[in-house]
C-alpha cells in the first residue's frame, strides 16, 4: 500500500456543485473513491488470512481457507468454527490494526453455512448440501419499500 498516495487521497477533498470542499477525515460515504481506497487499504488481508494457518499450501487446503472481498467488504470461509476463531480472526484483526483500522463488531460473526449469512446483499445457505445463493430478506424489504408496494396485504 502506497501511504503517500493514500494520505494524498484522504486529504484532496471533494468537489459538490462547484465547491470545493476541504477533508481531514477522509472521503465522503459512497463517493467514487472510497471502493478504490478501501482496496488499496485491504491489499494482503488473503496473504494474512492464508498465513495463519502456515505457510504451506497443504495446511492451508486442510484449513479450506477462502477469501471473498468486494471494496471493504469481505467473508473469509473456512474448515471449521475454531479455525475461524483461533486462527484466522485474531490474524485479521492483527492485519486491520496494523492499518488503523478495525472490524465492526456488530458485522462480524462466524456461523455455520447451514445458518447461512448475508453478504452483498445475497444470502449465502446450504439446504440439504446444495449451496443456494439468494436475495437478502433486507435487500427484498427495502425494493418493496423503494416502490411504494408491501408483501404483506393491508385493508
């Protein structure tokens, strides 16, 4: 991660209707640059997750360790509820620090793919081994809601 750039970025401001408006916080929520930083910030959280579980690629193909990241979203997958907690959480949570950042309590959870989880929008679940990869109940609550239409039937 090129600091320079990163620090260059956070402080550049930004620009609505004309104006330009200065920034020692960093970007606006959703504005275009953010996805870009927040990939810039998170280059090798796979490298770290892998490590964590040894340097060879046998340990981690035992560990079936998987990362998915889009932006500063991410769901890392893996064998087992105790690698995830032991092993690969406090590895992650190291590799945050160590950018200044850290992960939301209230997003993260470890859970069974049975349970399933929400990410993107989608929800992630196996039924009976099938893998189903679905709209979130929220995603379908906040269209409905978007369009001025219920699922549910009012008098």
């Amino acid at each position: 991660m090129d600091k320079e750039v990163l620090r260059n970025w956070l402080q550049a401001g930004y620009i609505d209707e004309g104006t330009l408006f200065e920034s020692r916080a960093g970007t606006p929520q959703g504005g275009v640059i953010s996805p870009v930083i927040a990939n810039m910030a998170l280059d090798g959280l796979e490298a770290a997750v892998y490590a964590s579980v040894g340097a060879s690629k046998l340990a981690r193909s035992k560990a079936q360790l998987n990362v998915v990241r889009y932006a500063d979203d991410f769901v890392v997958t893996g064998v087992s509820k105790d690698v995830l907690e032991s092993r690969v959480l406090p590895a992650v949570r190291s590799f945050m620090a160590a950018r200044g950042l850290e992960l939301s309590e209230e997003k993260t959870r470890i859970t069974n793919i049975a349970e399933g989880f929400d990410f993107l929008g989608q929800n992630v679940r196996k039924y009976d081994g099938k893998l189903l990869i679905k709209p979130a109940r929220k995603s379908i609550n906040r269209c409905s809601t978007r369009s001025g239409t219920s699922s549910k039937a009012t008098l």
